[in-house]
C-alpha cells in the first residue's frame, strides 16, 4: 500500500511539474542582440551626459555644456556606429525654429533633433519604427537656462538605452527602417517631438510605431521607499485622441475601446519583452501618460500614428525637476548615482526585442473582419496578406472580454478561420507571421455586416 501510495505521490509531482513548464522560443539572433546590451555602458552614457552640467534647451551653445554639445557627444556616438552599418546607418541633426509661444519659448529659437536612421535591406518595404528619447534637462524651474540640470534619468536614461541599441542593432539587418531619435525641448512643451511627429505626417512616412523612453532608470520610490527593479510600465491610449467619427462609430459597435492600435503596440512589447528579458515584468498603464506630465509620444498619436510610453514603475521625487541640493539630509537632484543601470540594461532590452521582432516580421493582415451577419456559437474571422513581407501563416488571438492580454492563439496558414467560440464572449485579432516565426503586431477586426 505504502509503495501504491508513493508511486501516486511521485505521478502527481510529475503531472504538476509538467502543467507548470513554460517552454519560451526565442530567436537566436534576437536573443544574442539583448545579451549584448551592457549595463556598463549605459552608465557611461548617463555619465557622461550629465557632466554637460545642464542640457536646457535654451541653455548656451558651450564647447563643454549645454545641449548643444549634448546633441555633438550623441551625433559623434552615431557617427561612430555608422562603419560597422555596411553603409546602412546614416546620422545628422535636423534643425529647425520653433516660434515664441509666450510660455516656455520666449523668442523665435533653434531646436534640433539628432537623428539616426537605420536602413531596411527590403526596397519594398517602406515601414519605419520609431524609438526615441528627449536630450533636454531641467531643474525646478522650468526656464532656469543656466543653473545644473544633470538630467541622469530624466531623460538621461532614455537616451543612453538608444544610444545602446543603435550601437548594437546597426550590426545587424531588418527589412523595414528604423529611426533613433534624440528630441529636444521636451521640457519646454513637447517641441522636438512636436516637429518630427508633423514631418512624418506631412511627408506620409509609413510610420508603424513609435517607442518613446522617458525615465527608464529609477527603481525607488520617495515617500512609499519601495525598491524593484522587476516592473516597468508601458503606457498607451485607449481611445485614439486622432479617432475620427467613422472609428468612434465602430469602436462603440465592437467595445473596442481597449483595442487601440497603441494599446495593441504595448501588448506586444509585453509579450515579446517578457520573452526575451528574464526578471522584468511589463505592466500595461491603461491611460496615455502619468497626471501632471507629458511625453514625446503624446504629439504622434495626435497626428494619428501609433505611440506608446515606456516609463520606470516607481518614480522619485526627490531626484526628478529638483535643483541640486541638500536639504532636510535628504539629498536632492537628477544625479547619475542614483539611477539603477541593471534596470536600465533590462528595459533597455525589452526596447530591443520588441524593435528587432517588428522590424523582422512581415506588416499586419489587411482587411480584417469578423462576421458578425448570423447568430451563431462559433466565431469566423477573414483577411487579406500583409502589404509589406511575406507571412507563412497567421495566429489568431483570443481573450475574454475583461483580459487584459490574448490567452489563446490559432495557428493557419489560410487568410480565414472559423472558431467553435461565441464571438459575443471573446474579442480577437489577428497577427501575420513570418518564416522565422517573427509576429506582426494584432488587428482588432472590423465587422463584416453585408
């Protein structure tokens, strides 16, 4: 009996260790890329930034400090990866003058944005993807050209994790293009984004996504003292600021206000981040940014293209629009001795992962749309082929209405599939996927009614 006994004991152990194994794919090549970012240098970049002393936006054009010399120290930096391209990366500062708005641009003043463009090896596939962070600094007050803003995480983290990946992805080829972006006068109203999210709308860039890095190197919280550097946020829209009254209509049709294409981008780099990055949890922030404060991708989606915010989970006061100072013992200031470079390198990698799988995977199906003419207890979705790339096939994703990611995916390598789930109980989308496995990001389906 005893041995009866245990040979069960010993069955279940082996049946619950075998329900409770995840096995996790990951590309070889990807992978390789996010091992290879180092924490070591990111802290030379953050460094090295805040001995600029300040990077105000209007601050004085200096050999040794200010934004100017700020912008020349990145532009050197991309110019330096330019070799190991193959010719593929090309860098410059894009100048330009923003006009006295009588609130934090006294006059007519020159801003640029320093730029660094990777690429695609596919002439036919014009998709571009955006990261970005903002090189401007400052301290409490906001027009204080003069006094020391370090600006080590904010954004001297964002930057530096670009930095990282321009030096790394520059190695490698994707098909479709990718732009590291440095803005400035983020501080001063959203200006440098501001600029670059209008050219890319006049000039009709195919503008996928846009990744921006604000704040990406704190992991303790004033007042609460929490400590983790396990959590990162990414924050989306959920009803797109650009909805026009078509979308509006059909998005109340669906209940699809939680299926924004910038809500769709931050599942993905929750699910692919997660995949590559061990001990960083991706926690998706339903609002388009934090109370109070504002970032580059808010001018983007304005513009309708699709844009997230990747921000630090816990946020110190002390060290963030502070003048340099002590006081109460309490040590206050953006200095780099207080930005958490393992953190960094994580988030970082998750920036990478989800960058390096879009740019590989072929675009989204087109077309999508889910019959919604009978009643029925099975789901049938339908699409087209993607424009740009080739899929072998697709997935099919399936959640719960209150999920917050996909829970089910059904491989085909048809443009159609029919599901034995009631489409009034779940929501879906659909994902293109390429030859090496790399996913698109998901379609939510519009509804077929005739």
């Amino acid at each position: 009996m005893r041995k009866i006994l245990t040979l069960i004991a010993l069955l279940t152990l082996t049946q619950l260790t075998h329900a409770q194994t995840q096995i996790i794919h990951r590309d070889g090549k990807i992978e390789s890329m996010v091992r290879e970012i180092s924490a070591e240098n990111l802290e030379k970049y953050v460094r090295d930034l805040s001995a600029f002393r300040t990077r105000h936006t209007l601050s004085d054009n200096k050999p040794n400090e200010g934004i100017y010399a700020s912008q020349k120290y990145v532009l050197d930096l991309f110019k330096s990866f330019e070799g190991q391209s193959g010719g593929r990366l090309s860098s410059y500062i894009d100048t330009f003058i923003i006009p006295a708005d009588g609130r934090r641009i006294p006059e007519d003043s020159e801003l640029g944005n320093v730029m660094a463009t990777l690429k695609g090896t596919d002439p036919q596939d014009d998709r571009i993807f955006i990261i970005s962070a903002h090189i401007d600094s400052r301290a409490s007050d906001v027009m204080d050209a003069k006094i020391d803003a370090p600006g080590a995480n904010d954004d001297g983290s964002g930057v530096a994790a670009v930095i990282e990946l321009a030096r790394i992805m520059s190695k490698k080829s994707f098909p479709a293009t990718i732009i590291f972006v440095i803005v400035s006068g983020e501080e001063q109203g959203l200006k440098g984004a501001a600029y670059l999210a209008e050219k890319a709308k006049n000039e009709n860039w195919n503008l996928v996504a846009m990744l921006n890095n604000d704040m990406i190197g704190n992991s303790f919280s004033s007042e609460t003292n929490i400590n983790d550097n396990t959590r990162v946020r990414i924050f989306s829209e959920g009803v797109p600021v650009a909805e026009t009254e078509r979308m509006a209509a059909i998005r109340r049709y669906t209940n699809g206000e939680n299926d924004s294409k910038s809500r769709q981008l931050a599942r993905y780099m929750k699910e692919v981040g997660e995949r590559y990055v061990d001990q960083l949890e991706v926690k998706l922030l339903y609002r388009n940014d934090r109370f109070l404060r504002g970032g580059d991708h808010t001018p983007f989606a304005q513009q309708g293209f699709t844009a997230i915010r990747v921000c630090e989970m816990n946020e110190n006061y002390y060290q963030q629009h502070e003048d340099v100072r002590v006081e109460n013992g309490i040590q206050y200031g953006d200095l780099p001795e207080f930005v958490d470079y393992e953190y960094m390198r994580k988030v970082t990698g998750i920036n990478l992962a989800s960058l390096a799988s879009m740019a590989t995977a072929p675009s989204e199906p087109t077309a999508v749309g889910i019959d919604v003419r009978r009643l029925s207890n099975t789901s049938t979705l339908r699409w087209e082929a993607p424009e740009k790339g080739k899929a072998k096939g697709y997935y099919v994703l399936m959640r719960e209405t209150d999920a917050s990611m996909w829970q089910k995916k059904f491989y085909t390598e048809d443009t159609s599939l029919t599901i034995p789930y009631s489409k009034d109980n779940y929501f879906f989308a659909v994902q293109s996927v390429g030859e090496g496995g790399h996913e698109s990001m998901a379609v939510f389906p519009q509804p077929i009614t005739r």
